[in-house]
C-alpha cells in the first residue's frame, strides 16, 4: 500500500545542508517506492543552518548585512525577514561561526561575539517586533561580551579602567547599560542545556571544539564567573544558572543578561513554528538524518527530538546519517537505522554526499518496504 513519508533531516555538517538531504533523502525514497507520497520538512535545533530551515517555513526573505566575523575581519551576513509578522530571524553560526574561520588560525581568546550586535540593530531598525535567533556553531567562549559592547554596555575595573577583551573579565567590577536598549522581544533557540559555568559549563564541555585546551580552563571559568556574579549583582537575576546559559559558548547567558530574551530548545521553537505535528499526524513513516547518529543525538539535538516525538506517537523513525554508532537505546526511538559508511568510505560519503544520502535513503525504503530488520 502507498504510504505518506515525512522526510526530516537536520543538516550533514560540512557536505549537505538541511534541505539539501531533504531533497537527496526524498529522491532515493522515490527510486524505491515510487508509489509513496512524500513530504520535506527540513530540521534544525538552532546551530548551523537554522535560518535557511525556518526562513524557507515562515516565508521569509533573505535581507544582507556589513558586520564582522568572530575574529573581526569584515563580513556581509545573511539575516531573514518577514514582514507581515515583523519577524527577523538571525543564525549566529552565519556571523560568528567557527566554520567561518581557517581552522586553527585563531584562538578563542581573540574571537567574540561582537559582530551579532550589527544584526540585531538591523532587525530593530526594520521594525521587526520579534527576532528569532540560533546559536548553535558559534566559534566563541566570551558569554556574549562582544555582542554586548557592540550595542553600548561598558565594563570597568576597580580601578576604573574599562576592559574590552573578554579575558580580562576576571577583573571586573561593573557594568554600565547603553542609553537605548534595543526595542526587540528576542526568542532564542538553544541546542544543548548545559549551564554557563562548572564541570557541563560551557568552557571545559564545548570550549575544546573551539580550540581551548586545559590550561585555558581556569583563566577562561574565572572570566565568565566573575561576569555572572556582577551582571547578578546588577539585574538581581542569577542567568547563568539558567538551562542553556552555557549554549554557544555562554551566548546564551548573554542574550538573557544583556538583552532579557527567552531561552528555547531549537527544535521545539522550530517544530511549533513549522507545525511539525500536524505533519506528523499526516505521516505514515519518518525518514530523518545528520551527520552523525551518536550519544549526543539524543541530547536536545532535533534529529534525537524528531524520534522521541515519533515513538511517542508509535510513528515508525528511520535514521539515516553519515556515520551511525549503534546504541542499545536506539531501539526505544528508530524503526532502522543506517550509515552511509556502511555503504562506502568516509572519504568517499564526504566527496558525494547527495549521491550516497539518496543512495542510503533508497537502501532504507527497499528494508522497511519488505519488513526486514534494519540496523539499529
């Protein structure tokens, strides 16, 4: 019998966005059941490609800006627009990102997030009502230091003497506010819930990925604690204590301290703002993907999400992702699940990443057609 397909992948980091393995995903579908109707509803959780995918749901259009990467070099960024709702929605990763910067180039004391601030200013003065905002893919560690300079507040020893590199924040003693704040009710969507500070803080869990070693814990922990403390002594509210304080390399905290916004799992802002249940309740069959099918998927990330909301709905999940390492525990979520280096070389995946998407979508479609076991 036809069956309804929902095809929901997340991004292939580094071969294939979000739409583009929608599209590879669908294609290979079709080759084996050409019969099915079949649906794209690309994924994010709020990292790269965030924009793209909730832009493409909302209708938005793609609006560019000048502003400056992570390291201060000049950039023109993409930010999204929709105007019946006065909507703006910014990935960060598009701006700060660490794909952005030559790998190894640059260390994460010379990066911050000051090049975001230039984005939000354009959404406030397009009028937009609220702004959207992902941050996952951020190459930073300042907490939103930069981003915040970048739109007045000053920061100042006791001697007063103001700091402007976030690694002298261990020195602070206050903050002072800029004299307009921007008009904006900001929603951000956070991938991972870990706090700002500690042993899950953003520092020693995310900061090796950007480039911090050991002997950057300590400095770098002394920095942001000192920044948490006085911003609490100053708007009576401990943020980084918050869930998600610690995203994007304690962005998250700042966005709240120094922007009040509101702190959202990515994919649970995505889903409602895509109507992901009702698409669900369409759907016969779930096909989603990434890069990498591993622990970490079913911490937050939407792929993990995707299969948590469809077990729970007895809705068959299919996982397809670049590299799979088997888990007892994807039993619980996936119907099947398959690598695309089961079917090739990881060189080979990397190279033709569309060709073996469609190829490993296709090989999922003949198994689950003829009931057989897929990996899992």
């Amino acid at each position: 019998m036809p069956l309804r397909v929902l095809i929901a992948p997340d991004k292939f980091k580094g071969t294939l966005t979000a739409a583009a393995a929608a599209t590879a995903m669908a294609a290979g579908w079709r080759q084996a059941r050409p019969q099915d109707e079949v649906r794209c509803l690309p994924i994010s959780d709020g990292g790269d490609g965030f924009g793209e995918v909730l832009s493409s749901a909302l209708g938005a259009v793609p609006m560019t800006l000048a502003t400056v990467d992570a390291a201060h070099r000049p950039l023109t960024a993409t930010w999204w627009w929709e105007p019946r709702q006065k909507t703006a929605i910014i990935e960060s990763a598009r701006i700060i990102g660490l794909a952005l910067l030559p790998r190894g180039q640059f260390h994460p004391r010379q990066l911050d997030t000051y090049g975001l601030g230039a984005a939000l200013r354009a959404a406030a003065e397009k009028g937009a009502r609220r702004c959207l905002v992902g941050i996952g893919g951020s190459a930073t560690n300042d907490a939103g230091f930069g981003l915040a300079r970048s739109l007045g507040w000053t920061f100042w020893d006791a001697q007063e003497q103001p700091l402007e590199s976030w690694t002298e924040l261990a020195r602070l003693e206050r903050v002072a506010p800029p004299r307009r704040r921007l008009p904006l009710r900001i929603t951000v969507a956070v991938d991972v819930q870990n706090r700002m500070l500690g042993p899950r803080g953003c520092t020693r869990i995310y900061g090796p990925q950007k480039g911090l070693g050991p002997a950057d814990f300590a400095p770098a922990e002394a920095a942001l604690r000192r920044l948490a403390l006085v911003m609490q002594r100053a708007r009576g509210r401990a943020f980084h204590r918050e869930p998600g304080s610690g995203a994007a390399g304690g962005l998250g905290f700042g966005l709240m301290a120094f922007l009040q916004a509101r702190l959202a799992p990515g994919f649970a802002l995505l889903a409602r703002q895509t109507r992901l249940a009702q698409a669900l309740r369409w759907a016969d069959v779930v096909l989603t993907g990434e890069g990498a099918l591993d622990a970490s998927s079913l911490m937050g990330k939407g792929v993990g999400e995707l299969a948590q909301w469809c077990a729970r709905r007895r809705l068959p999940c299919l996982g397809l992702a670049g590299v799979v390492k088997p888990s007892p525990r994807w039993r619980r979520w996936f119907a099947g699940t398959l690598g695309l280096t089961d079917l090739t070389t990881p060189e080979e995946a990397q190279a033709r990443a569309a060709y073996w998407v469609t190829e490993g979508a296709a090989r999922l479609a003949a198994q689950f057609s003829a009931g057989r076991t897929v990996k899992v």
